[in-house]
C-alpha cells in the first residue's frame, strides 16, 4: 500500500470515529455525512489523524478534492457557530 494510502482497519476505525465525532454531519455543508475528508489534504502533508478530519459528503468531498480548506469557496454557517 503507498504511504498515500488512507485504507485498512486502522482507517476504518478512525473514519468509523471521525462519522461519530461529527455525528454524521457534513462539516461543509449539514447534510448527512458517508464519508470522512482531509482537511489539509494528503497531498500537502496532511496526515490521518482526527485532528485533520471531518465527517463530509460525497458531494462536498468531491468538491473540495484536494483543496486545502481555506481555498473552498463555501461553508456551512452553523460548522462556523460552534468556532
């Protein structure tokens, strides 16, 4: 597996935490999340810790790729509230 590589049962126990630390909500946009995203991005050193990860849609996921957070061009208000 590359050292890029965000997959095995230590990812799926952190991704399974990362869900319910966030309670399923999509850190971009409130909607249900299914899946987790690199806030720094992998590609730009992030790495894979809970510090580094939201719970994220798919489609907000797909969105942001690998931007680094500050580059997105939307947020969910309420995510912004709790700052």
């Amino acid at each position: 597996m590359s050292k890029q590589s965000s997959r095995g049962a230590e990812w799926n126990t952190l991704r399974a935490v990362i869900l319910d630390r966030d309670h399923h909500q999509c850190a971009y946009c409130g909607g249900e999340a299914d899946t987790v995203d690199h806030i720094i991005p992998k590609n730009n050193g992030g790495e894979d810790v809970a510090s580094n990860l939201v719970a994220c849609c798919r489609r907000c996921n797909g969105l942001k790729s690998d931007k680094p957070l500050i580059r997105m061009n939307y947020y969910n208000r309420a995510w912004l509230s709790r700052l």
